[in-house]
C-alpha cells in the first residue's frame, strides 16, 4: 500500500477534454519501477477492451463486464441499424443498464464517427470515475488512471494527421456508398 503513495501524489491530474501528459508506455515504467511485480502484473491487464469476466482482481473484473455489456449494447444498435440480428454477435449477458443504452443511442445519432466515439469515450471516463471513488493511494486509481491515459492517448490518435486522414477516407467511402445506394 505505501508504495502507491508517493506514485499517486506524484500523477498530475487528468482532464478528458485536455492533452495527455505523458504516455501510456512513459506511466507504465514509472510504475513498474515503484511498486511491486504482483500489483504491476494487474495494472498491465488494464486495457481499454479488457473482457475477461474471469479476471481476479475485482476491478478488473468490474471493467470487463461493464466493457462487455457496453459493447453489445453497441453492437445491438449498429446491427439495428443494418437491419441484422445482433444475437450473432452478442457475447456474455445481454442486460445492458438504461444508462449505457442512452448514450449509445445518442453516439449512434451523432453527425460523424468522431463525434460518436468521444460520446463513447467520455460515458468510459465517467464510468472509470465511478469504479476509482474513494480510492486515491490504491491499486484501482491507478487501474482506472491507466485506462484514462489510454483514452486520451486513444482520442490523440484520433486528433493526429493520421486520424484526419483516416476520417477523410471514411468520409470519400460513406459518400460513395450514398452514391451506389440512389442507382
């Protein structure tokens, strides 16, 4: 416990709306070298699309069934939209809370995938916050403080030349595919 001390007091806060301080990799071997194997074993199991609802440590479970209970709420309103039956794709329990259902009704209706995926993104932070309350100089603050660099490492990307590029490429085949749709 008193190895999460000075490394907690040291991490400048995080804001989802401002640039990220250092990077994933820079906060992982700044923790790997203050505290132990054991605890540093857990905290690299800490990734944005953890699902494995067999995890131990009870975080890691807790991020693992929200993940996937947010995702196939997700992939039930996309396979909606497509006209598919999403019980194909729809891992685990099918139980989605009335929260995550709004926002991912509102991400679906947003004017571009960057909109939608910050929608997405900042219902994770929120989500992240909630699991950390009450937890300042522990394991789990830096289990949802990783995960929060990783989104704005992730939404960085996404700002970068190689994400305009790589919406500008969605944009030409979205207008394409309107086009081949009128013939």
């Amino acid at each position: 416990m008193s190895d999460f001390y000075y490394l907690a007091a040291s991490l400048p806060s995080l804001d989802f709306e401002k640039a990220l301080p250092f990077s994933y990799r820079e906060f992982l071997d700044n923790c790997q070298r203050l505290i132990s194997e054991k605890d540093f074993c857990i905290l690299n199991q800490a990734v944005l699309d953890f699902d494995n609802t067999h995890a131990e440590h009870p975080t890691l479970w807790a991020i693992a069934k929200f993940n996937r209970l947010f995702k196939n709420e997700m992939v039930r309103v996309r396979a909606k939209r497509i006209d598919k039956d999403s019980s194909d794709y729809v891992r685990g329990d099918r139980y989605a809370d009335q929260i995550s259902v709004d926002v991912v009704n509102r991400a679906a209706k947003a004017e571009n995938p960057f909109e939608s995926e910050k929608i997405l993104d900042r219902y994770r932070w929120e989500k992240f916050d909630e699991i950390s309350v009450n937890h300042l100089f522990d394991l789990i603050f830096l289990i949802t403080y990783s995960l929060k660099i990783q989104l704005l490492e992730r939404h960085q990307e996404i700002n970068s030349e190689k994400g305009a590029a790589q919406f500008e490429a969605y944009r030409k085949a979205e207008a394409f595919e309107e086009l081949f749709s009128k013939i």
